[in-house]
C-alpha cells in the first residue's frame, strides 16, 4: 500500500509540476498581452490628446475667424450706411416711383443727368415689363 501512496504522491507531485509550469506559461503570456494593451492604450492616448489640441486650436481659428466677419459686416454696413451716392440713387428711384422727371431727379437727389436718364429708362422698362406680366 506503501507503494501505492508513493505512486499516487509522484503522479500529484508531476500533475503538481505541470501545472505550475502551465500556469507560469499562462502568467508570462498574461504579461505579454498587458505590455501590448498598455502600449496600445497609450498610442490611443496620445492620438486622443492629439485631436483634442487640433480641436482647440481649430475652434480657436473659428472664433478669430468669426470675430473678424463680424467685423467685417460692421465696416461694410458703415461704408454702406457713410456712402452719399447710395442715398442718392435711392432717393432717385422712390421719386421715380412716385413720377418725377429727369429734372426733378437731378435738381433733388444731386446725380448727373447721364444717370438720371438711364434710371428713367430702367424704370420706363421696368414699368413697362409689369404692365405686360399684369396683362397675362
């Protein structure tokens, strides 16, 4: 029986071993996929750190960007509101509207005749063009 228990022991004491060589096996293999996930994890992380500052700075780029478009309308709204000639020939269209001459616009709205005559006959045309889409 003595003999029995000793077979018995060496048959645990190699199943013993081979597991523990198994699971020193299984335990390296672990660490080898940990260093790989770490190292993956940090690419990752460096890529994401990456895209965020390119998005700060790209939102940062659009805000300047914007804050000089507003800029922009606002000088171009001045220049638009500053510009006399403008004013002119808008007055001069609504007197056309109401049916002032030629002479009544160059005398009121202060524009040279050569203009005055042209935005006679633009609204002649104008007028005349309606006149024809009311009749269909």
């Amino acid at each position: 029986m003595s003999e029995g228990i000793y077979l018995l022991v060496s048959a645990l004491s190699v199943v013993t071993l081979i597991a523990v060589f198994c699971c020193f096996i299984l335990f390296r293999r672990l660490r080898k996929h940990e260093r790989r996930y770490q190292a993956l994890i940090n690419v990752l992380r460096n890529e994401i750190q990456a895209m965020t500052n390119g998005s700060i700075g790209m939102g940062r780029r659009l805000l300047e960007i914007e804050q000089k478009l507003n800029i922009t309308a606002e000088k171009q709204l001045e220049l638009e509101n500053r510009d006399p000639g403008n004013m002119a020939y808008n007055q001069a269209a609504q007197l056309m509207e109401m049916g002032a001459d030629v002479d009544d616009l160059v005398k009121n709205c202060g524009i040279g005749r050569p203009e005055a005559e042209l935005m006679a006959l633009l609204h002649n045309e104008l007028s005349s063009t309606e006149a024809l889409g009311h009749k269909r």
